[in-house]
C-alpha cells in the first residue's frame, strides 16, 4: 500500500473525528442554555428585538379585563360535611394484630 495515501486516510478520519467532537461540544452547549425549557431562547430574541406595541391604537386595559360578577367581597369555600367520631371497628371487620412482646432474653454476642 502506498504510504502517502495511507497517511491521507488517516488525517480524514483525523479531521472527522475533530468535527464530529466540535457538533458534538455545540450540541451540548445548546442544550445547556436552553436548559428544561425554552425561556433562555426566548429572553435572548427579546433582547435583540423586544416587542412594541403600535402607537396608532389606544391602548387600555390589560391581560386581564373585569369581566363582571363580585368585584369584592369574602369568597368562601364549598360546605364541609360534618365529621362523626370513630367508635372502632365495625363487627366482623378486620383489627389489627396486637403488638409483638418484647423478648427478655440476651442478644447473641451481647456479653451477658
């Protein structure tokens, strides 16, 4: 095999090792700005072009306008049903076992 091309061939897979580590850098850092979500991407477009509103239209309100009903007083939430005491378990029902006694004799290797 002729040693020039040999010595080409191995430059190209060189170089495209190289780029591929580069998109693959690039990738990665894309990725860490835009972060969970796409916020990063958006707060840069609004950097370089914020948005306007036009001055030939009056302008009132906001995001939210009234749209009617109570504008104050107490809002209070739905009815509570009234709680009835426990008075244990119902006949036939299924009751927890007792607790485990408590063993008086040593552990194995305690010295005693």
């Amino acid at each position: 095999m002729n040693p020039c091309r040999t010595a080409r061939r191995s430059a190209l897979k060189r170089r495209h090792a190289v780029l591929l580590a580069a998109q693959t850098a690039a990738a990665l850092v894309l990725l860490g700005f835009a972060g969970c979500s796409t916020a990063p991407i958006a707060d840069l477009l609004d950097f370089f072009s914020p948005g306007r509103i036009p001055a030939a239209k009056d302008v009132s309100g906001g995001v939210c306008v009234p749209q009617g009903g109570p504008a104050s007083g107490v809002l209070v939430g739905p009815p509570v049903a009234p709680t009835v005491p426990f008075k244990g378990v119902p006949p036939g029902g299924f009751e927890p076992p007792p607790p485990a006694p408590i063993s008086q004799t040593p552990l194995p290797g305690s010295g005693k």
